[in-house]
C-alpha cells in the first residue's frame, strides 16, 4: 500500500474506533505498540518502522493531535478530509 488511509467501524451511526493506514508492505505486521496522544496508539513493525496509528476514542482525537503524530514519524499531515468520518462525532 503506498498511500494512507482511513478505516472506521461504526456502532449506531456513530464511530467507535479507527485506523489510519501508513504506507507499507501488504505482508508487514506490528510486533509492537506506543500509546502516545490520548486516543491514539502507534504500530510498529519489529524493524521499528511505524505501519499505522490506532484511533481508539475517536470523539476525543483531534486533526492537530494526529498530526503531530504523523509528523513526528516523518509522515505527510492528514486533511479534515480524510479524517471527516472521525471529527463528525
């Protein structure tokens, strides 16, 4: 995969937990995990390269939060447009 993406699982019309998809090789796993803002916990690889960022509370994560984060990890920022289904709730 060579572009991020958002996956969200709703509950009732409302989002209970997201993923954001970094780019990656299809057969690359986490091995570990960081918790960092609240609501949001980094995937790693065992190699350390991060793969994806869990969105656990989305209705307490913001779009500068995240990106923050995905600056950090040298990553582009994510728009309000992709993050539109999550900063809905």
């Amino acid at each position: 995969m060579k572009d991020p993406y958002l996956e969200v699982t709703f509950r009732h019309g409302r989002p209970i937990a997201a993923y954001y998809y970094l780019p990656r090789d299809a057969n690359e796993k986490s091995a570990r995990t960081r918790r960092v803002e609240p609501g949001l916990v980094i995937d790693f690889t065992a190699e350390g390269q991060a793969i994806g960022i869990e969105i656990t509370a989305p209705g307490k994560v913001s779009l500068a939060a995240l990106n923050a984060v995905l600056k950090e990890l040298g990553h582009a920022p994510a728009s309000e447009a992709d993050l539109a289904p999550v900063l809905a709730a």
